[in-house]
C-alpha cells in the first residue's frame, strides 16, 4: 500500500515537475487489460501469464509508469470457457476501456475473440506459439509461428540427429494438427518419402499409449533413424513419457522433439527416464544471459516462491509488454492505431540474448532455441539460432504459400502475391 | 384434486386456467422492454452490450431448461443429452453463418481478378477459408446445403430431431429406463462431442465454428443493435416454448406423461403406447432445445464440441432441480438464476471472503458450492426455488397417505397440489 | 556463432602473447584441440567428423579419456585463452577444473570465461563410433557392452574388422554373444564377399529382432525406374503395370513427366494463367472475359487457343494411355547386389508370417492389458452399482482420491517402493472412509430414488473435483513407480508388456478373487447379498442393513481408491482422471451385465479388446477409436440391455 502510494505521488511528482507536455493523449491511468483464464482446464498455465502481467506492470510503475501514467492491471476471468472469451473481450473494451489487451492462450479462445477485437479496433498481445495461418489487424503475436519453432526444430532433426523417419504425434486439435499439415510437406519438400512419415492423433489427456509407442519402434524396422516430432499437448504426456521409458526408448535410439512441453509441464514429472529427449522454444529458464537472471529474480520475489520456473509464453509477454510500452511512448498516446504504426520496427531485448524486432506482419523476429532435458527438470540449451523472423502464412502449404502479411506498406494481412489483391481486410476466424 | 385428465378446453379457456403463464409471459414482455430501454442500441445505454449478449443468453438457456423440465420433470426422463441437441443446433446454423460470411468475402477478393470467379473457384475459396485452420480445403459433405438459409434452418429442426427419434426409439424400445438410460444418453453426448472434436468430423474439430456474432451482409450494423435483435429473438422463442409446453402438459396428453413418470408400467397396462408417448416428448424437447442452440450461438460468437461436452448437460439437470421439477416457470427461474449467478461468481466480481490467513476466492469455490447446493436441494429441498411459491401460496402436496408423490419426489404438477 | 568468433579471437591472442597455462597448450592433445577448435566450437554433426577422427586417430593415450568426457558434457573452452579443460560444475558460478591431458585438477574458479561444450546426441553418437576401438577390449563389461550399443546405433565399416579381432579374447559369455550377434549383423552391411553376406542373412533366418530387419529392409530397397525397352537383368526387382495399387496411373504419368519423357499435364492455375495472358479486347479467343466464369466455357475457350497454336494441347485420357503403354515400369535393387537382396527379401519373407502373428499377440496383450484397467476402474462399481444398485456418479472421483493419496505420499516417504507398499492401504483407508461418509450423509436417504441419487453424487462429484483443483492445482502431478515396475518383460522385439501393466493385471486379478471370497464365503457377504435381495427380511433376521449398505460401500469405494493408485503410476494424476474412467466404467458394468462380476469381467476385456481392434483399424486416429467403441457400447446395449451374462429370475427384478 504504502508502495502505491509512492508511486502515485512519485508519478504525480514528475507531471507537476514540467513534464505535462508528455502526459498528450492518454487519459489516466492507462488501462492494461489481461484476458486469462483464471479458473478451468487453462488455469494452470494461464494463471501464471496473469500473474507475469501484473508483475511487469508493477515493475512499470515503479519506474514512472508511462507518459507520466499510472497503469493499471484489469484483471477478467474467462474461465477456460471459449465463448466467454469474447464475452469479457468485449466488456474489456466496451466496460472498462482499456487500451490494451495481453491474453489468450489456445487458438481456439483466440479465435474466439477475434471479431470482438477488430469490431471495436482493439489491441491484443497473444503470447504462444501457435499454428500460423493467421495475421489480424489488431493482433500481435509475440509467440513462436511455425518457421520458428516447427521448422528449426525439423532442421534439427535432419541435419543433427539423421532422423530419415519420422512420427508425428498429436493430440487431435488444430496446432497440432496445422503445425503436422506444415511439416508434412516441409518434409516431403526435403525429400522424406510420404510412407516415411507417420501421424497419430489422441485425445486430449489419451492415457493408454502402448499401442502408439509400439508402433513407433516398428518403424525403425526398415533400418532407418526414427524421430518424433511431438505436438502432444498437456497432461497426455506424462502417459507419452512414461510409457517412452517402459518400453526402454532412449533419447538416443528414438529422439523426442516436443513443441508443448516446457518447465511448467515438466514439473509434473519424474525427469529421470526423459533425460536426452528435446524441446524447441524460443525461450529456456537456463538460458544464461543478465536479462534472464534479472528476470527469473523479479519473478521469484514477486510470486514469493523460490522454486517457480519461468517458460517461453512469460518471455512472450515480457517482450510484448516492454514492445507496446516503447511504441506508446513513441506515439505519444495510447490510440490504437497510432500505436500499431509506432509498433512497427519496435525492438525489444530478448531474455535469452540479442533483441526481438517486430515486424510488419505482426509477428516477431526471435531466436529458436533447442533444448535437452535435464534430470532436474529444466532444459540444456543445444543450440540457438540466429533471429528467426515469423512468418503469418506458411511456405510449405500451396494455399498458404502465396499469402503474405504485411500491414504496414500493403496493409493487408492476407495478400496474394500471386493475384496481387488483397483476399480480407479482417483475419479468417 | 380436480380433474386432472380434462378435456383440451377452448383457448381463451387455457389461458384462463393457467395463470401462470399470463403472468409469465407479462413477466418476460417487462424484462424485454426494460432491457430495451436500458439497451446501448435503442436505449439509455446503461446496459452494455456484453451484458444484453448475456441476458440472451440466459434466455435461451432458459428455453432449453423449458425442454429439459418437459422430458424430465414431467416425463420422468433425466436425459443427460439435451445439451447435444442445443450444441447441434448451434452447429446447424453456425455452418450457414460461417459459410455466408465467408462466401461475401471470397466474391469480393476476387471480383479483382482477371478472370471472372467460375463457382468452382468460388467454392474451393470458401473451404480453404473456413479449413484453412484446420489444415484442409475441402468441403466435407454435411456442408452440402450450408449454402441456403432455409436449409439450414431446416436442419436446426430436423438433425437433431432425427438424431433423438432414433436414438429414442432404439432405447425406449429396448425399455431401457431410469439411470441406464441417464447413462445412456450421457455416453451419446460424449461420442458426439468426441466426434466432433475430430478434425476430421469436417466441423473444424476442436476450433469450431467461430465468428458467428457477424451477421452475413450486415457488417454496417454495430453489434449493439444485433444483440438487441436477437435478446428479441430469444424472448419470444422463450414466450412461444413457454405457451407450447405449458399447454402440452395441460392437456390429456400431460396427464399421460406424468403417469408415465409416476409409474410406467401401470400405464402400460392401461393400454397406452408408452414408448410412443416417450419418444414423441424426447423427440419434441430435442427441437425444442435445437431451437434455443441456434439461437444461443449466434449470441456466444463460437460453437466448439466443448458446448457439448457431457457436463454441459449435467449443469442443465442442475438448473432444472434447483429451479424446480415439474413447473414450467420452475426451470426457467433455475436456468436464469444458476447461470446468472454464476457468471457473477466465476466473473470475479464476487468479494473474497478472507477467513484468517486463508483467502476465499469464488472464482475457486463457486463449483463447490454449486456441487454442494446441488446436494442440499436433492435431499432437502426435492422442489427446488419453485417450493418457496409454494410456501408463498400455501400449496402443499396431496396427501398421498404415506407413498411417495411417485419416483421423482421433486417433481410436481401445479395443479394436482391442492391450496 | 557468438562462440566461434570468440574462439578465433582468443586464439589469435595465444599466438601473440604466451598464456599462464603455457604447459597445457603445448601438450599434443590441446594442439589437435587447437586445430579443430572451430569444428569442436560449432558443435555440429555434418562438420565434426574431422575433429573426431583427428583425436580418435592421434593415438594419444589422452584421446580416450577426452572423447569420453566430452561426450559426457564435460569439456569447456576458457574462451579467453581458448584452451580446453574439463570442468565440473560446484555450484551455478563456479567451476573446478581439471587438465585434458591427463585429467589432474587445475583448481576451483569461477565460471565466467568458460563455455560448456554440448555436444548433441548425433555428435556424442559420432563420439561413441570412435570410442567404439578404445572400448571394445575394456576391461570393464559395461564399457564393453557401451561400445557395441555405439556400433549397433552407429556403425562403420571400420568396426567389423575391430569387432571380429574382440570377439577371441571375451571373457563373459553374453558380451560375447552380443558381439557375435552384432559381428554377423556387421557383416551383412559391410562385407566385401557376398557369400559371407548370404551366410550371414540365412543365418538369421526367422529372428524376429528389429536390428535384423532395420539390417535386412535397406538391402531390398528399390527404385521405381521407367524404360521404354522392355529392362532385363538380375537387379530388376519387379516389373509393374500402370494403374494397379502398386503403381497408379497419376504416379506412373508423374513419372514419365519427370523423367522428360512426357510433357506436363495442365493444371486448372496453369490454363487460368494462359487464358489471362491472352486476354485480347476483352475476349479470349473470341469468347468474352465476363463469360469465362464457368468450367466449360474456360475448356472452351482454351481449346480455341489451342486449336490456333497459341497454346499447348491438353493432354487427354487417351494420350495418357498410350505414353504409358509405351513404357516399361519396374524397380531395381539399388541397396544390395542382386543375390544378396534377392537373400534379404527372402529372408524378410520368412519372418513376414511371424512377425504378423507376434503383431496380434501384442495387440491382445494391450487389449488385456486395457481390459484390465477398465476392471480394476469398475470393480468398486460392480459392488455399489452391481450388487447395491447405487448409482455412484462420483467413483471416478474416488479413483482420483487414491491418486492423490498417493502421490502425497511420495511427498513423504521419498523411497518409491516403500511409498508405494504404505500408498496402497492409505488409499483404501481414505476412501473407504469418503465412501462411508457419502453413504450416512447423502445416499441412505436416497435408496428408493435412483434417479436422484445419481444427480446428487454428481454434485459430490463436481465438487470434488474442484476441490482436488483447488488443493493440487490442474497440472498433473507425478506419481512415479519404483524401480522394479520400469520396464518392461520383453518376449521378443515385437511381443512386449510393461511391468507395470503386468502388476494392474495382477492387481485386478486379485480383486476378483478377493470380491469372489467376501461375496461368496464370508458372512459379510451372505449378509449384504441378504441386504440387497430383501432390505426387510434381513433385518428381520438379525442383520443391520444400515450397518451392511455403509460397509458394502465402503467397500466398494475403498478398492477404488486401490485402483486409482495402480491408475496414477501407470498414466497420470489430475484432478480429471476420474473423468476419464466413470463412463467407461458404467458401460464396462452394464454391458457385462449388472450384478455379476464375471459379466463385468467379459464387459472390460469386450470393451478393451474393442478399443483395441478399433485402433489397429484407425492406427492414426485414436480418438475416433474411442468415439466407435461408445457408439459400439450405446447400439450393444439397445440391443441386449441386460448385458453379456444377464441375471435371470427374481434377482433380475431387485
């Protein structure tokens, strides 16, 4: 308490020292909208986005907050419920006015939201690696898309680990099941014939995984390096794991490669038998940099509990928020479409090194990051790549691949180089 | 104790008998006009318009409810499945949305082309739009009549209504009752889900369809008005359902389904088509409940299978009980209250309690105490809200000399109660 | 990139001023470091081959202890003198250090300057290969037996000959097995003498093991090639006609087109863009632009164009045929000579039959094996549901309670055996006693009113749930199995089960028996089988059927919880488990038929075996097979609706 009152008078102090010519067209406090599912099936890994919200957002006031504006934090609760998703969009937007929305997790919440955002020309921050395929007028996506996490990882697999086979598992949503649609042709365009690759989709939580895990070893019956790419999402992959490790599978006879499984998954595990198995993220607790180290401390004393991990969406928003607070700045106010020119070019530093630039299609420019599982559950950094820049619409996919997004010189988010029209205005919900 | 099994009287007669249902509809016609009044859209605004989206809402789930008392308060079927038929409906009218919209938009890109558009382009357009996200571009076949209004609308009835008739058939002709048939309907609704959550089930898997607050061709209305339009649209489905159910049990026909209820077999023995009366109820409340789905999603925005999921059905029983088995306005009060309730609970508005160091939050709790409330009612309080008119009006139960008021203890049919 | 360029500039500074460690950088081994360094610094598998074979051959007595240490993450590279140590972490800043030429210690420092060198797992594997000559004549059987998984993953020419000289002097009997085992296996790829190659593959004949096949399948490898003179020799595998499965039309004619033996079809984009480019006036080839917005006026309109010579013609069905009459399509060995793959395929034939058969009999083990889950999960049902008639909504829940117990019990006792051996009774006992509870305080009152007891245990059941959420979160948590549940009995490559499936199927074994025992044999259960047929005249007998219904319950509910242990160790613990098993549990009972526990054991296996056939059918869509295998459950019992084994007579009335 006595903290805010500080930094209320602190920030008052600086207006009233002669910077009013800054305070132009915000209205304070400048509203920050966080859009996670605070109860539900989401809860978990969404609780913990809210949570790194409100933290940068008090570190933000601590330092001055922005254009002499107190933030604040206003906090809703969709519920792990998709349409309610839409629902509290629009009572962020309409309601409370805020100028800014960080949220979301799934794509299908996203999806969700989508109409309500651009109807009423909102801002949206999406942290997650997602499955491309989209770019929205008022989104930006400071998660992985495919060429950022997918492809590098695949790149991996072939040049590093041999891999000539391949298994790419799935639970039976639409990440998992663009992201295969992508690497399949990606991997064809490579030469892997299309009997050498393998699809499975289970369940969301699928538990029962001897049959799938048998069938993966029968692959290497022809005398070819097995690899799995898995895009299993949650709870099913400690069944996965553990049934990897029942049936002896080594990291090194079949490497795992999973999109979804970070530290905060990992933590529910018994690490042991997973040792030597990969992940791609743009981001690992391990990485070794004074931004990470500065970051992992201020997230332990803000959540006041030594052992929480960090993962790849918490740096999302971390470079997201820093992102929109610098283009404001740059702007001068909080109008949406003034700071959606200001985001342009935008750059941020990374918390594993090096800077993120936004670019025109909304989408980041970031390292990829390979990662081995380690016995006490984090992640030892392989190899990190140069910054990647994302890309909205796939190369690897026909229909996809004359699309481009640029918003800044054609504002258009789905352009067809081919035709050179511009196919909608709105994304494709 | 009059008579029960009366002849269908004349209209004017019905309403006369029925109060209730003047009262009701007197009820709903105020709720209207005062949401309008208040509305962003036609009104003072003091209501926002996610608000009027959610108030809605509430009326079609409490259309649905409508459909849920019919088949189990008063018939004595506790289906676990009528949210299927309300998420089917959804989906029925969620395909020629998505399919019209996209089909405007699709038109316009390529009115620019060189070539003009053949309808082959059109259509391969389309799906590569509305796949796109679920990474094919194909249309499955049940799109085949996405592309007409009427049709789809047809199938908001039909789908579901057919979906009900055979699987109503198969199990009452199997006299498969009581909890089997809970249980039975339970996994229907979990099959379907499952399926449609299959990407390859063509309705866009676990995404669903989406965008559906956007009218095709009325881009220019401001949503403001739209969720006006449509809080309309529900409140007279609901006053329309309401006025239909209320006079299907008032009849010789409801006399027949609540002896059903109270004991099958008897009824049976008296000569009547049991199954027959069933199926028809289960098969009516299913449109019924398809109805208020294809109103509900347009409001929602999106239709996924997770609507379908089978605890979406159980919550529906839950508003049922708590509202009151076996009175129509029952149901309805217990959909609007529960859900109403809990959207302020889970919504975050609701204060934490702080109980020493440890910290309340609803937004945790709410479920347990919904479970829990669900408990007390069913064992305490088997008439639901609906026992506190009772209360008011001084109605009790008929003396039935000791045996139960039939298998559903809850379950009571206003006019059999005596003052 | 960061670290090479380091690494350049650091030795750069080597070469300018002598660094402290002068001894070290002169050692022979830090010299063929220094000049891989690059190579070792980028850490990549296409390029590292050179700096491993410059170690492995430098004949160093340091070069073995160096690989091995390397593979094992030990190497760092002080990046500003650019020399390479070992080191091992003491705590996140500091590092003690030890030379590389002969592994002494240097001292303790801090971590700054030193880059921890992470080979990947295709690097350490190349690491291994080469490791494969120092190790193989290891004194220690370990060791030994680490070199021939190094060969078996990663084999080289080079190590048949290494192989064959270590296999003489090998001291214990099943090293030596392996490495005969391995040396034929060798011998087949690499051999110089096709005869010893065919020795070798006939010697294999009928071994089901996956490195046999994964050796044998790349020798019969083939390529499809097309010819227009009829093609003869020894290597042709097999001739093919366009337009059966083997080889579709489409492929075929795609291959004739790659080959340039064909021009390339037209595609729908490709007659769009002609007709585009010859938009003239409005019109193309007479016909009006704002009239091409059909197929057939497009075919139209490009025949006109190409009737004039504008463009190509398209190809029609009948030109398609006649380009693939007159080619020849067929697939040569290209993995072998031609007598060694013709040995290959006919071994692989042999096993062909046999690995089929082992195929199924894995697959009705994991049917088993998921029948047997499905049973542990309904046998508490088949007592509260089967034998009381109750209808318990919030079973699941119980099963996720045992989970739980569990893993709160690892929390513990941090030995898993022990955990697991004190985990078991715990979980009974808490749900037994949840189970009493729910019965004295919801379900006595709700006996005569099935309906309702089911609505109300689902609101136990909901509240549960979020409780559990509350408490443990929704992550999932661990419940790990001791160390002799790992692994798995394995019959051959093929035919393998889990220990930890076994113990379920043992565990549930068990419970019919024990539910055998108590329903059958003991007075307990003359009791509630008295209760359940006729609540009145029991109690007129001197039996408390209040006193019975709680501990039948209880009962039921406890072995539950028992089954919600084996559950977690063998899948997962979420507070949504339960959610997972309550429908198939119900179906599993009522499709065996209620009130039998033989019919809820046909009912599992039936279910489970389902399941199972399904996923074979659909191996790439396991959630479709669960979908099937509900609707399979939901038409059996419209058409048999008292189950598998149904009660007949009076007890079928209660």
């Amino acid at each position: 308490m006595l903290k805010t009152l500080f930094t209320t008078s602190a920030a008052a102090a600086l207006m009233a020292a002669g910077l009013p010519a800054l305070a132009q067209d915000a209205e304070c406090p400048i509203k920050v909208g966080v859009l996670h599912s605070l109860s539900g099936t989401m809860a978990i890994s969404e609780t913990t986005l809210k949570d790194t919200m409100e933290m940068l957002v008090k570190k933000q006031n601590e330092a001055g907050g922005v254009l002499g504006c107190e933030l604040e934090a206003v906090v809703v609760d969709p519920a792990s419920d998709w349409p309610l998703f839409a629902e509290k969009a629009r009572e962020l937007l309409t309601v409370h006015d805020v100028d800014v929305i960080f949220g979301n997790w799934t794509s299908v919440s996203r999806k969700s939201v989508l109409p309500v955002i651009e109807e009423l020309n909102g801002l949206l921050f999406y942290p997650v690696q997602y499955e491309g395929e989209e770019s929205s007028k008022n989104v930006f996506y400071t998660g992985a898309a495919p060429n950022q996490q997918a492809i590098p990882a695949t790149d991996y697999f072939l040049e590093e680990l041999g891999v000539e086979k391949f298994a790419l598992l799935g639970t039976d949503y639409v990440y998992p099941r663009t992201t295969n649609n992508i690497l399949e042709s990606y991997l064809i365009s490579k030469g892997i014939p299309e009997e050498d690759i393998f699809v499975n989709y289970t369940p969301f939580g699928h538990s029962d995984w001897s049959k799938i895990v048998s069938d993966v070893v029968a692959l290497g019956a022809d005398g070819k390096q097995v690899g799995v790419i898995s895009t299993i999402n949650g709870d099913a992959n400690v069944g996965f794991y553990k049934e990897l490790a029942a049936q002896g599978v080594s990291a090194d006879d079949i490497p795992v490669v999973a999109f979804s499984v970070g530290e905060e998954e990992l933590s529910g595990l018994d690490t042991s038998n997973l040792v030597g198995h990969l992940a791609a993220w743009n981001y690992f607790m391990s990485a070794d940099t004074p931004e990470n180290e500065e970051f992992i401390a201020d997230w332990k004393e803000f959540i006041g509990d030594d052992k929480r991990v960090t993962n790849d969406p918490m740096e999302a928003h971390y470079i997201g928020f820093n992102m929109w607070k610098n283009a404001v700045e740059d702007a001068g106010t909080t109008d949406v479409d003034a700071v959606r020119d200001a985001m342009y070019g935008q750059e941020a530093p990374n918390l594993t090194g090096g800077t993120a630039t936004m670019l025109p299609n909304h989408h980041l420019a970031k390292p990829v990051l390979i990662g081995e599982i380690t016995e006490d559950g984090q992640f030892d950094i392989l190899s990190q790549t140069e910054e990647v820049p994302g890309d909205a619409w796939t190369d690897f996919l026909p229909e996809s691949a004359v699309l481009t997004s640029d918003w800044k010189e054609l504002g258009c988010g789905m352009y067809n180089t081919e035709t050179k029209s511009c196919v909608q205005i709105k994304s494709n919900y | 104790m009059t008579d029960i099994a009366a002849p269908s009287s004349p209209r004017g007669a019905f309403v006369m008998r029925h109060p209730s249902v003047l009262i009701f509809l007197a009820c709903l016609a105020i709720f209207t006009v005062g949401v309008t009044v208040l509305s962003e859209g036609f009104g003072i605004g003091v209501l926002s318009t996610s608000f009027i989206k959610t108030l809605g809402k509430t009326l079609c789930l409490c259309l649905v409810a409508l459909a849920m008392d019919l088949v189990w308060g008063y018939c004595g079927i506790l289906s676990l499945g009528h949210m299927a038929f309300f998420g089917l409906g959804g989906y029925a009218i969620g395909m020629w949305l998505m399919y019209a919209r996209t089909e405007m938009i699709v038109v316009e890109s390529l009115s620019n082309a060189p070539l003009p558009p053949t309808p082959e382009e059109i259509s391969d357009g389309i799906a590569s739009q509305i796949f796109g996200v679920v990474g094919a571009s194909d249309f499955p076949p049940i799109w085949g009549f996405a592309h007409s209004l009427p049709l789809q609308l047809a199938a908001v009835v039909i789908v579901p209504g057919i979906l009900a008739l055979v699987f109503g058939w198969l199990a009452f002709r199997s006299r498969v009752t009581g909890v089997y048939l809970s249980i039975l309907t339970q996994a229907m609704t979990l099959a379907l889900s499952l399926y449609l959550f299959q990407n390859d089930s063509g309705l866009r898997g676990n995404n669903g369809l989406s965008g559906l607050q956007n009218l095709p061709g009325l881009d220019s209305v401001s949503q403001d008005a739209v969720s006006m339009w449509f809080l309309w649209g529900s409140a007279l489905a609901l006053g329309l359902g309401y006025v239909f159910c209320a006079w299907v049990v008032s009849g010789k026909f409801g006399s027949v389904i609540r002896a059903i209820r109270d004991d099958e077999a008897r009824v049976r023995f008296l000569g009547y088509p049991v199954e027959a009366f069933k199926l028809l109820v289960f098969t009516l409340t299913a449109i019924i409940a398809a109805i208020a789905g294809a109103l509900y999603y347009p409001q929602a925005g999106i239709i996924n299978p997770a609507e379908i999921a089978p605890i979406a059905s159980i919550y529906l029983a839950v508003w049922v009980a708590i509202g009151g088995r076996g009175r129509l306005y029952g149901a309805v009060v217990g959909a609007a209250f529960v859900s109403l309730l809990s959207t302020w609970f889970t919504g975050g508005q609701a204060p934490d309690i702080v109980i020493g160091s440890f910290r309340l939050q609803w937004v945790d709790w709410w479920t347990v105490l919904l479970g829990l409330s669900f408990v007390l009612v069913t064992l305490f309080a088997p008439k639901g809200l609906g026992g506190l008119v009772d209360l008011i009006t001084e109605r009790r139960s008929p003396d039935r000399h000791g045996a139960d008021l039939g298998p559903d203890m809850g379950s009571l049919q206003e006019r059999e109660a005596e003052k | 990139m960061r670290i090479l360029a380091r690494f350049f500039l650091a030795t750069l500074a080597i070469c300018l001023s002598l660094p402290a460690h002068a001894q070290n950088a002169d050692a022979p081994i830090q010299q063929i470091m220094q000049e891989n360094g690059a190579l070792i610094a980028e850490s990549s598998r296409r390029t590292i081959g050179p700096a491993i074979d410059a170690l492995a051959a430098s004949g160093l007595p340091a070069a073995q202890m160096l690989l091995e240490r390397w593979q094992n993450k030990e190497l760092y590279l002080n990046e500003e003198t650019g020399l390479f140590v070992f080191g091992e972490e003491v705590d996140r800043d500091t590092l003690r250090i030890f030379a590389i030429t002969d592994g002494s210690e240097i001292g303790v420092v801090p971590d700054d300057p030193y880059d921890q060198l992470r080979p990947n797992s295709g690097v350490r594997s190349m690491i291994g290969a080469a490791l494969v000559q120092f190790q193989l004549n290891a004194p220690d059987a370990a060791t030994r037996l680490t070199a021939l998984d190094a060969i078996a993953r990663d084999a080289e020419p080079s190590h048949l000959t290494a192989l064959r000289a270590a296999i003489d002097n090998e001291p214990d009997a099943g090293v030596k097995a392996k490495k005969e085992r391995l040396e034929r296996l060798l011998t087949i790829q690499f051999a110089e003498d096709d005869a010893a190659r065919i020795a070798a593959i006939e010697g294999f004949s009928g071994d089901l093991g996956v490195d046999v096949r994964a050796t044998l399948n790349p020798l019969v490898a083939t390529r499809l090639e097309v010819s227009e003179t009829e093609p003869s020799g020894a290597d042709i595998a097999r001739t093919l006609t366009p337009g059966t499965d083997a080889l579709p039309r489409a492929q075929a004619y795609n291959l004739l087109v790659e080959e340039g033996l064909t021009p390339p079809a037209i595609t729908a984009s490709d007659r769009r863009n002609a007709l585009i480019a010859n938009v003239e006036n409005g019109s193309v080839a007479g016909i009006q632009v704002a009239d091409l917005n059909t197929e057939a006026a497009r075919d139209l309109a490009y025949a006109e164009l190409a009737r004039a010579g504008t463009v190509e013609q398209l190809a029609t069905e009948a030109d398609v045929d006649r380009a693939l009459a007159a080619h020849f399509f067929f697939e040569r060995f290209i993995g072998a000579s031609p007598a060694v793959a013709q040995a290959a395929q006919d071994a692989l034939a042999t096993t062909e039959i046999t690995v089929g058969v082992a195929r199924f009999i894995d697959l009705v083990m994991d049917a088993l094996s998921l029948g047997s889950i499905y049973f542990l999960a309904a046998i508490g049902l088949a007592i509260t549901f089967g034998v009381m008639r109750v209808i318990n909504m919030a079973h699941g829940e119980f099963i996720m309670i045992g989970a739980y117990t569990g893993y709160v019990v690892q929390l513990f006792i941090p030995n898993y055996t022990l955990s697991i051996v004190v985990a078991l009774p715990l979980a009974f006992a808490v749900t037994f006693a949840a189970g009493v509870a729910m019965e004295r305080l919801v379900i006595r009152w709700l006996y005569h009113r099935p309906l309702e007891t089911l609505l109300a245990t689902f609101g136990i059941s909901i509240a549960l749930q979020q409780i559990a959420k509350n408490i443990f979160g929704t992550q999932a948590r661990p419940l790990t199995a001791p160390d002799w549940l790992n692994g798995s009995l394995v019959i051959n490559d093929i035919v393998s089960i889990s220990y930890i499936r076994i113990a379920i199927l043992v565990l549930a074994l068990l419970f019919l028996a024990l539910f055998l025992f108590v329903m059958n044999r003991t007075r307990l259960g003359l009791e509630v089988r008295a209760v359940t047929q006729n609540p009145r005249m029991a109690a007129s007998m001197g039996i408390n059927p209040d006193k019975i219904n709680m501990l039948t319950f209880g009962l039921g509910s406890g072995i539950a919880g028992i089954a919600g242990v084996a559950i977690g160790l063998y899948a997962k613990v979420t507070s949504e488990m339960g959610q997972d098993y309550i429908v198939q549990s119900f179906m599993t009972v009522v499709v065996g038929g209620v009130g039998n526990i033989w019919g809820t054991l046909v009912g599992a296996v039936l279910v489970g075996s389902v399941q199972k056939g399904i996923e074979w059918m659909t191996p790439s869509n396991t959630l479709a097979a669960q979908t099937y295998m509900i609707l399979f459950i939901i038409l059996f019992i419209q058409f048999r609706p008292r189950g598998i084994i149904a009660l007949k007579g009076r007890a079928a009335e209660a």
